[in-house]
C-alpha cells in the first residue's frame, strides 16, 4: 500500500470574514436527524427508488464533539423498546458458560468445522467464522466474519460485519453483534432500512462490544470482494465507527471512509473493523465541513450526488463530472445554496479513474486538518487524476470588467479560451477543492447547472501543488504545478453503478446497471408460510413523456395476481426448495409474455399452469394499454417465500 504524505500544502483557514459568511448556511436541508440516514416509512407498502430516479421520470472543542455525538445517539434510542410486527418475542442472544463459549471459540476457529450459525428466528439466520488468511484483510492475519441470510426477506441488503483478531470479548461481540443484526431486521419490517453511508447505532448508552468507545456502524457497498461466505448480492459491509467520529459519520461519511483507509493502508477504505482503536477526528470546528454542516442539531448538511466525480490533474487542473441522470439532485442543490455559494460532495470511489484521492488528518497538536494523497497498491506515478471528495465554490471576488469565465460547449468549440485578466482562484482544501470567483461567473456557473450545458473557467491555481519535492516513504516525484489552470463542469453519460453483482432467480440473468424499488408489502399469508414481494426491477422502462400508462400500478397489480395464485400451494413450493422466486413480463403491442422462476430455472409445469389464470389477463390487458409508439416494458418482481 503506497501512502503519500504531505504531498498538497495544508490548507487553514486564512479566508476573510466575509468568505466564511459567504460559506454559511442555506446548504442543504437534512432528511431529519431520527433517520440517521435510512429511509423513513408511513405506510404499509411503499416504494424506495435505491438510486434516487424515478422509473419513467461556541462550546470547546471536546464539549462540541461530545454534544454532536450526543445528540446523534439519543436521536437512536426511540427504537430501543420497539417490538418486530411479524415477532412475537424479543430476540435475546443465548446465554454461554464459559466452557461453552470456549467450544463455540474453537468450532469457530477449526477450519475442518462448518461455519457456525445462529438462528435469530425463522426468516433470520447469522452466519459466523473466524478465518485465517482473510483475503478481506489486506494486512493478513484472523478475520471473524457475521454475515446475515434473510435480511433480503424484508427488503434490507444482508449486512458483513468483519473484526480483526485482536478480540478479547467474544461473548460480548457475538451478543451484541446478534441483538443489533435483529433491531435491523426489526425496522427493516416498519419501512427504515439501511443503506450505502447510512448509520445503525447501538442502542446502549454505555458500551457496545466490550467498549465504551464503539458508537455503531456506518454501512458501504462494496461488491468488490469475493468470498465464500459473503452472501448473494446485495450486501452491505458495516464498518465500525467511534463515538466522537460520530458527527463526521452523519454529515460527510466519505470523508472518515478515506481516513480510515489511510489510518489502515486498505485503499479506498477497510472492511474490517477494529474495535479498540483510537477516534480518528474529534473537533469538528476547525474544518470547512463546519461552515457547510449543522454538527449540532443537522438541520443541514452538505448535498451529495450520487456518481459526482471530482478530480484533480497532476498538474492543478480540476475536472467535476456529473451524470446526466443526477440533474434532478444538482437543481436541488441549487435550489438550497445560497446566493453566493454552492457545494456538493461525493458518495463513493470511482476506482477505474482513481487510483489516487484526497484524504484529510486531523493533528493531534492542535486539531488543525491537513491534506495527504492516499494512493491504492496498483497505482503508479504517471497516475493523472486525483479523486476529490467535495467541491466548495463562493463569490468572495469583486465583478471584473472583462469576464474570465463562459460556457463552453466540447462538442461545439472543441477548445476554451479567455483572456489574460483572470479573477478566479482554485485551491484545495482539506480533501475537497475551494473555487473562489466573482458573482456574475457564479450566475453563469448556476444557469449551466441548470441548463445541463459544460461550462469551464480559467482560473490562478492556490496551493494545488508544492514544488517539487520526493516522499520520503515511496520515492514518488511531484511536479510543481502551473500557475493557471482550468476548472471545468462537464456532464457525462447516466450513472448506472447500481446492483453489481446482482442475478435474477429465473435464469440468472445479469442485474447490473438495472434500477430498481424495494418494496415494503405485507403480502398474503397462509397457515405457515408467507409469500413476500421485495424488489421491482426495470429491465426495460423507457415510455413516452405522454404515455398515461403506469408502470408501477401494473407491477402492484402482477404481485397480487402471483401470490393469490402462489399462496395456496407454499407447502409444496418449500418441499421444491423454491425459496426465491422471479416473475418477469414482457409488455409490447407485438409481445405479452411472463416468466417464472426459481434457482435459475423455470418452475415446474403445474406452478405455471397455476399462475395461467391470473397472469394471462393482466398481462393481456397491459399489452393494449401500451400506445404502438412506446418501446416495450419488460419488468421482473422478486418474492421470497418465509415461515
């Protein structure tokens, strides 16, 4: 793991009075503290669009941490006394004597024994090892693994939660590690999920593992890794985070992501939580985030973009590139800046593009925040761009004559050009970039968001780069950047990271880069079983801006016609072994058809002949709703079948 250090000058905070008022408040409103960044729900069915595009459309330092943190976990202790709808018990983890615990120790060590399970109840079983050699431990050694099966059964990713061997407290890390995997599955059934950079905290005030210093997790998605017991996609890795760490967590997780990565050499962050570490960031008032975060009470916090990507050029040039499908999110972020500023952050690492990011550290000495270059194994020095976690831009200049700033249209122009009388400032700041211009460049900057049209801006480069100077831990050479440098928007195409690794039960076919809702549906019951519906993918989802045809409704109205017909017959679907199953229908003027599956292939003959009478109609109905004009619908429903 290569770590480059001190390779930006650190940046304080010499900005004027009037720029740090600038840099105020409005920002972006918070969804409201009690989320803690899950998705609230107040109906019995709902819909959660995971990528957020709709189908079709003066305290001290410690005293200030302390109240953050505090007001964060307080926030979390509503649930503690909840009970779980479909329970009719509250889960409490088996008590182990010692020589029982001693023997779980060992079956958990034993590589000739099977992973141990623990079974939380019916629909929610753990999955735990202690593995050694843990190709998800980049420094080697013991891993102990807890992976859930069945959180998927309420529509909740299935959580990792992945501990180095520096554990003294197993019977406390396997009670509480249990107690919180229930109270997720428990809000999981009440429509509050988990979900990439979101929080799930414990519900005990005074320790959490064995410690007094463990806050909760703070949850990724990354299906990079490939083990075998990971369960199937999705899955989301919960990384264990610090009490005073909490306020960093809420309002801008990517950034204590990229320091633990940094702290541990795991680029771009660990998967592997350490329970006794020491917290990583504390103080929140000496960093910029203070000025576009509420640390307090979150009333806001900075607006992310989903697929955002900001990067730094070797030289000092600054590109940020947004999806063409993220408008929707940047003209919100319009809408909540101010007059005189604007800023937007990242939510995750492109790593095709960087193989090197910014990343901040606080000193220990007097809590200032300074900037380090966090390079990944296979990077290499010819390495162009360098990622960037936020971007900053204020109008703290005074209006020039002669403007230095325009749109530039690539496709029209193909070049940028502008005069000598520059009144633009671009620097970086912590792990983020701070661009300063005058008031009218930030109109023209705001209309092209808008508008969806590239715009660039030339700009006199501040502490992008030092001179040149060799790191005295991998030899790696900086150049000293130029003086003047272009800033450039550019939108490029749709952002479709979504569902990797995803596989559909009917054939196996590929779910990667298809949208989809997750469904919180109560759906029919019989004596002993209980057929869920839990994800609507979009295979094809492309009609007319007129079209009154609503694909949603016609989904609602496929799930009901498939478990009414399904319900009757769950016995003989448990005995073959059809657990998880897909319906996909096809809907076009030329083509109405359904599949059904399970285990990647077809259910048997009599299922289908079953699911005849009620899937027939519907879809046949369907078909001549759909104008000849509009493309073919084609949507797949996922269900799981629970005791």
């Amino acid at each position: 793991m290569k770590v480059i250090s001190i390779i930006f000058a650190t940046t304080s905070f010499d900005l004027s009075f009037s720029t740090l008022a600038i840099l105020c408040p409005s920002v972006s409103s918070a969804t409201g503290i009690n989320s803690l960044g899950r998705q609230p729900s107040e109906h019995k069915k709902s819909v959660t669009f995971d990528d957020g595009v709709k189908p079709g459309v003066d305290t001290n330092t410690s005293e200030a941490a302390t109240i953050a943190a505090t007001n964060i976990m307080s926030s979390n202790k509503v649930r503690t006394n909840e009970t779980d709808t479909d329970q009719a018990f509250l889960f409490k983890p088996e008590s182990l004597t010692a020589e029982e615990l001693e023997e779980k120790i060992r079956q958990l060590k034993d590589p000739n024994e099977p992973p141990v399970e623990f079974r939380i109840h019916n629909n929610l079983i753990v999955i735990s090892k202690i593995v050694d050699n843990c190709n998800l431990n980049q420094n080697g050694g013991y891993c102990w693994i807890f992976s859930t099966r069945g959180l998927c059964t309420v529509s909740q990713d299935e959580v990792i939660f992945i501990f180095d061997e520096n554990i003294t407290n197993a019977s406390e890390i396997i009670s509480d590690v249990l107690i919180h995997i229930h109270q997720i599955y428990i809000d999981a059934t009440k429509g509050t999920f988990v979900r990439h950079l979101s929080l799930s905290l414990s519900t005990n005030s005074s320790t959490f593992l064995g410690s007094s210093a463990a806050a909760g997790f703070l949850y990724v998605s990354d299906p990079t890794p490939s083990y075998n017991l990971l369960p199937d996609a999705p899955y989301l890795f919960g990384i264990l985070i610090h009490r005073t760490e909490l306020p960093t967590a809420q309002c801008f997780p990517v950034r204590l992501l990229l320091r633990l990565g940094y702290e541990y050499q795991s680029y771009p962050w660990p998967l592997v939580s350490i329970v006794n570490r020491n917290a990583l960031f504390s103080d929140t008032q000496h960093t910029i985030m203070s000025l576009l975060c509420d640390f307090r009470s979150f009333t806001y916090v900075l607006p992310t973009i989903r697929g955002l990507i900001i990067s730094v050029g070797i030289q000092g040039s600054v590109s940020i590139r947004i999806p063409r499908n993220r408008h929707d999110d940047i003209l919100k972020s319009l809408e909540q800046s101010s007059p005189h500023a604007l800023s937007f952050g990242i939510m995750n690492v492109n790593r095709q593009i960087h193989t090197k990011h910014l990343v901040t550290i606080q000193n220990s000495n007097d809590q200032q925040y300074e900037t380090r270059i966090f390079s990944s194994s296979d990077s290499n020095n010819e390495q162009i761009m360098i990622g960037g976690n936020f971007l900053v831009i204020n109008a703290s200049l005074r209006s020039r004559d002669s403007p230095s700033s325009s749109p530039l249209d690539i496709q029209q122009s193909g070049s940028f050009s502008t005069n000598n009388n520059l009144n633009a400032k671009v620097n970086t700041i912590e792990d983020g970039i701070m661009l300063q211009i005058d008031g009218d460049a930030l109109k023209v900057l705001k209309q092209c968001l808008r508008e969806r049209k590239d715009y660039a801006i030339l700009a006199k480069a501040r502490t992008i780069m030092t001179d040149e100077q060799k790191d005295s831990i991998n030899g790696t050479i900086v150049k000293r950047s130029s003086s003047e440098q272009l800033v450039e928007f550019l939108w490029v195409d749709e952002d479709n990271d979504v569902n990797r690794g995803v596989r559909s039960p009917i054939d196996h076919f590929p779910m990667d880069g298809v949208r989809n809702s997750r469904i919180h549906y109560a759906g029919q019951r019989s004596p002993l079983f209980r057929l869920r519906w839990t994800d609507l993918f979009f295979i094809e989802c492309h009609l007319n801006n007129n079209e009154s045809f609503d694909p949603t409704r016609l989904a609602d109205s496929l799930a009901k016609a498939f478990t009414q017909a399904l319900t009757p017959f769950v016995d003989m679907l448990v005995e073959a072994k059809y657990r998880k199953l897909g319906l996909r229908v096809t809907i076009d003027r030329e083509n109405a058809s359904y599949l059904a599956g399970s285990n990647g292939e077809q259910l048997s003959p009599f299922f289908l002949s079953q699911l005849d009478d009620h899937m027939i109609p519907i879809v046949m109905k369907a078909s001549d709703n759909v104008s000849r004009a509009a493309p073919s619908l084609v949507l797949e429903l996922v269900f799981y079948l629970l005791d």
